[in-house]
C-alpha cells in the first residue's frame, strides 16, 4: 500500500491541529511535518521531501505563491491550494493554478475546524490525487509573466472585419477536454494558436465561479477571443469557449453553424461539466468535421465520448503520458481505442492547425 506523505504549510494553528487530527487516522496518508510560513518549511522539505504538499497563500515572511513558484521552479512538488483567498474563485486562485498547483480548495475565514470536519472526505481525496500528479517545472519568472501578461487584440473594426472573412468559411470545430493539470495545459495550446484559429469548445473540470475569470485570464494572454460560454454562442473561427462551471456544455448545429448549449443537470462521471457529455454531443452534430482532443486528467471522464467521436468519423488526439500531470483520462481514451495519435503537449496546437488545413 501507497503511504502518501503530505507536508503542510499554514500559519493558522488551529489549521494545522485539525489536519493532523484529520489525517491521523487515515493508513495511506501521513502528516510527515508542518509549518507556519515558508521559510521555515523550507529546510524541512528540502531534507524529507513530501509527496504532496498542502499550503496555504496568506502567510508572514514569505506568501504562499511566491513558495509555490519558486518550488515549480525547482524540483516539483504537488501541491494543492487551502486558502481564504481561493473561496470566492479569486484571482489568486487561478495565479496558483497557473503557477502549477495540482488542485485548489477553499477554506472560510470562520469556523475553520468546523469546515476541515465537514469535508474531510474531499480533503483525502484531492491528497491521494495530487500525490500522483507530476507536475512540470516552470520558471518562475514565466509563471508571474503570464499572470500579468496582456496579449493585443484586434480593435472592434479589424475583429469585424477578420469575422466577415472567416464567416462563410467551413469552421472545422475543435473539442477539449481535461482536468487535473488542465488549466496550464490549455494555456500551452491556446498561446501557441494565431487569431483566426478553428473555433475551440473546451470543457475543463473547475468549481463555479472559476471559469468566468479562468477565460478572462486566458483571453489577456492569447491571440484567440477566450470567454466564458452562454447558451446559443456561436463557435467560430478565432473563439474559444469554456463551458460554464456547475454546467454541461453540448454542441449544436445549425443552418452549418455550431453553437453551444449550456445547461443544468445532474453530474455526469461525477462531473459538471463534464468532457463526456461535450464530446458526445460533439459527434452527434459533427461527425467527420470534428477534431476530438483529450488531455491531462485525473479519472475517466471523455474517454467513452471520444470512443464516440472515433467512431463517427471523428479525428481524435491524446496528449502523451510523459507530459501529463495525471495520465488518467488520455490513458482510459487510448484503452478503448478511441484515439489516432498520441501527441507531447507542446504538438497539440500544431495538430490543431494541421486539421483545419486538410481539405
């Protein structure tokens, strides 16, 4: 049996005597230390190196992020977010996620040990899964650029005009899932894209309340318009739409144009949204049109709706285990023989623009 080590990192005390009584009873994890801030983390897990580590952002001497960066920079760790800061879906949340946290949780300002009992189900979970992520180094300096980066945009004249020479165009729509991972992920893809780009419909496993601020993030960054998707958006050349979170997100055509259908409904592989349900819904209207895309994950969620899309004609791609964070999803897809090529991450977006290009 697996032991997880974890290592916690909180300046809150009353934090850190809830976890280790949270985690004492459980025979694959152990608390193998923790600290207040950073500094002194630091030394500590530089001589007994955990296999997760949980930190917290708000902290004396040094903040959380700033640790998490110089750490990605290093040698990895997985390391999931417990923060105040991340409960309302906050920019620093996503600043984290983009730094290479595996996972992020809230936690309220009150009734702290209250909550840590309340969810200790959840906590034990995100553990065991972080703990088999592998996290890729990034530069610290990259992940602060890309925080703060802006990229330029067309003015409202030139998109219209860009609009109107693509609006008659076949628009060959791209699907993509993923999960754990996948925020850094598909701003890999996406920055690698030029503006007029197929359409892109993206389902990433986030909480509600994430995605709204995720697309604006990645549309500050990318050369393609990013946003949030409602119910009846046009997928077009040149957009990129993330289904909702706390919401299915469906493909629909109509008079040879797709839209999006964004709707309620009860999780579908545990989630909502779910890839499954954007990729089946994908091959029903598209079929041979559609490039399929599968990538880093915990789970099995998209891998029978890329079954679908294979055998309806649809090109599908997985993105390899040596780049994955958690090679779950793209390993249950090529299980089932639902996949064409199995590609690096950084090749994803050079297969996108190789479907459009096919006649």
């Amino acid at each position: 049996m697996m032991v997880v080590k974890v290592y916690v990192v909180d300046d809150s005390a009353v934090v850190r005597q809830a976890l280790q009584h949270m985690l004492a009873g459980q025979p694959d994890i152990e608390l193998i230390g923790s600290a207040p801030n950073p500094l002194i983390a630091m030394p500590a897990i530089q001589k007994n190196r955990p296999d997760v580590l949980l930190l917290d952002i708000e902290m004396p001497g040094m903040d959380g992020l700033t640790f998490l960066r110089q750490i990605m920079a290093g040698t990895p760790i997985p390391t999931v977010i417990c923060s105040t800061l991340s409960a309302e879906g906050s920019k620093v949340a996503l600043d984290a996620l983009a730094a290479g946290a595996v996972a992020v949780m809230g936690k309220p300002k009150l009734g702290l040990k209250q909550f840590l009992d309340d969810s200790r189900r959840e906590m034990i979970q995100t553990l065991k899964a972080a703990a088999l992520a592998k996290p890729r180094q990034r530069s610290a300096s990259a992940s602060v650029m890309a925080a703060g980066h802006s990229a330029a945009k067309p003015g409202a004249s030139h998109a219209t005009v860009a609009s109107g020479v693509h609006a008659f165009a076949m628009n060959k729509p791209v699907v993509l899932g993923s999960s754990t991972g996948g925020t850094q992920a598909i701003e890999c893809v996406l920055m690698a894209l030029p503006a007029d780009a197929p359409g892109i419909a993206i389902t990433q496993h986030m909480p509600e309340k994430f995605t709204a601020m995720y697309a604006q993030r990645l549309n500050g960054i990318c050369a393609m318009n990013v946003r949030e998707a409602k119910d009846g958006d046009r997928l077009e050349r040149g957009v990129v739409l993330i289904a909702p979170g706390g919401l299915h997100m469906q493909l629909r055509k109509s008079a040879g144009q797709y839209f999006v259908h964004v709707l309620d409904g009860p999780p579908v592989n545990r989630h909502k949204p779910s890839v499954d349900v954007l990729f089946k819904s994908a091959a029903e209207c598209g079929g041979h049109d559609v490039l399929g895309i599968i990538m880093t994950g915990m789970g099995d969620d998209g891998a029978r709706g890329m079954k679908v899309l294979h055998d309806g004609g649809a090109r599908t791609v997985a993105q390899n285990e040596e780049t994955c964070v958690v090679f779950g999803m793209p390993k249950e897809a090529i299980k089932l023989q639902a996949v064409d090529e199995i590609l690096p991450l950084e090749s994803i977006a050079r297969a996108i623009m190789k479907f459009d290009s096919r006649a």
